[in-house]
C-alpha cells in the first residue's frame, strides 16, 4: 500500500482526549478510508482537560467532519453539543460527534458497540444473568445500558465511592435491571455470570478483586493494552471466557464509521489493522 495522499480536498475526522496519542482509533479509520478509496483521514487531537468548550468550537470552525471522544472528555463534550441522541442523552456522555447541517450532535455508540461484541464475538447472551461492573464512567454505564436492554436480572457495579453510582441508576431507569453498588473491598464476594473491567486498573500490572468465577462465566476487560490484563489472566486459569477490549473499540469505531460515511466499514480490515499496531513494541 502507498502512503496515504492528503490534499486541500481531504476530509479531516479525529479523536479528541487526554492523552491520546497511543490511541488506536487514527490506525483503524485510516485503514477502513483507505480500503473503500476515500479521500478522508483521521487524526488524533490532545484536548487538555478544561478545553472542551473551545476544542468542540474549533472542530467546527476548522469544518472536520466527524471525531470520536475518549477519556476524560466524554461527558464534558455532552455539554458542550448542540443536539445529543437519545442514547447520549441517557448515558451524559459522547463518544462519537456528528456535524449535521451545521449543528454538532453528540452520539454515543459505545452502547451498541457493547452489545455487538457480546453477541457477535463473545456469544454471551445477558438475558436472565447477572453483572459485576468495574467503574462507573461513560464506557461503563453504556455497558451498563446494553446489558440492561438485553434483559440482564442484576447489576453490580464495584467503586471506590458507591455514591458515583448515581449517574448509572438515571441511565438504567425504566429498563427493569436491579442495580446495586458496593465497594472495592466487596466486589469479591459477589457472584457473576459476567465480570467487566471499566477502569484504568490492569494497565501497569493491577489486579481487580475479582470473585470466583465460574467457568461458564465470562470476564471482559476494556483494557486492550496489554493485550492481556491479570483479570484476564485469572478468569483464564479459573477456566472462564476473557476479553479485552478490542472488539468494543472496533463495533463502536464501526459504528461511527458508519454515521460519518454513510458506507458500510470494513471490519476485518479495521482488526487486522488495529491487531497488527498492538503488536509493534511500545
């Protein structure tokens, strides 16, 4: 492949977060633009937190068609749209901005992005189950929201403060999931059909205090550097499934894909790209 041509006629989309620039989002789009021949490009901005409201009002002065929104920024950029869907406005939180006719609108496909891998990759089926959530952020209450749409009995969600739960409950209301919080130090003595790691820990080598897990159970991190995290690790050797968190990062890149393009993404492409950048050396 030759090395991608940028001109005055290119498209610019990006990917606004502190930090970001290992972020694997500029790799995957820019491989899905250049398989379908689109004169498009992605780049990864460092948006300082406190710079939301001007970093929003630069993507529309300098006309960028689309961007992508990752930690710490999510919720911060949901204040700062002009329209959020329904799913954004349920979660407070955007990972995914929409010019439309001049206004931004905020979307959140995290949610869905969430609930493709489950069925798609993982072929885990929440329905009737219970949850143990790690962290109460954006990505976690959309996994939170896709679980609970699926039917999922009861959510456990594990913080350092249970009170951080609040935002969760008003994203699950209506749905019919037990929610219920608990501490750290509690989180152990909980049974799971499904564990999910939606915090930092395990990036430099942290272990989550797990429960016993079952080998039916399934574990999934959100994490995807490492490739694999020691809660991983350890529901392997309990004999559970375990993810990490490539497949949400491509489903929910897919679906912004998607909204910007109006073309259908090339998926496999997307992977083999983002597999092959996790395998180079840090």
């Amino acid at each position: 492949m030759g090395e991608p041509r940028v001109g005055g006629a290119t498209r610019v989309a990006a990917v606004l977060g502190w930090p970001v620039a290992h972020s694997l989002s500029p790799v995957i789009h820019n491989a899905a633009f250049e398989a379908l021949g689109l004169d498009w490009t992605y780049v990864a901005l460092p948006v300082e937190p406190g710079s939301v409201p001007a970093a929003v009002a630069g993507l529309r002065a300098l006309g960028i068609v689309g961007a992508n929104v990752t930690m710490p920024h999510k919720e911060a950029v949901a204040n700062a749209m002009d329209e959020l869907t329904d799913d954004a406005e349920r979660l407070r939180a955007v990972n995914t901005i929409e010019l439309r006719g001049g206004r931004m609108v905020g979307h959140n496909t995290d949610a869905p992005g969430f609930a493709r891998f489950l069925e798609r990759d993982a072929g885990f089926d929440p329905a009737g189950k219970t949850a143990l959530l790690f962290g109460a952020g954006g990505a976690a209450r959309a996994c939170g929201l896709a679980l609970a749409r699926a039917g999922l009995t009861r959510l456990v969600v594990a913080l350092r403060e249970p009170a951080r739960a609040a935002p969760l409950a008003v994203a699950l209301e209506g749905l019919g999931t037990e929610l219920q919080a608990v501490t750290f130090e509690r989180a152990s003595g909980q049974t799971a059909d499904l564990v999910i790691n939606a915090t930092p820990l395990g990036a430099h080598g942290e272990m989550l205090p797990l429960p016993e897990l079952r080998d039916d159970a399934l574990l999934v991190d959100l994490l995807y550097r490492p490739a694999v995290t020691p809660a991983q690790q350890a529901a392997r050797e309990a004999g559970a499934g375990a993810f990490g968190g490539l497949g949400l990062l491509l489903h929910q890149a897919a679906l912004s894909f998607e909204l910007w393009t109006g073309q259908v993404p090339p998926l496999e492409v997307m992977s083999a790209a983002a597999v092959a950048a996790l395998a180079e050396p840090a």
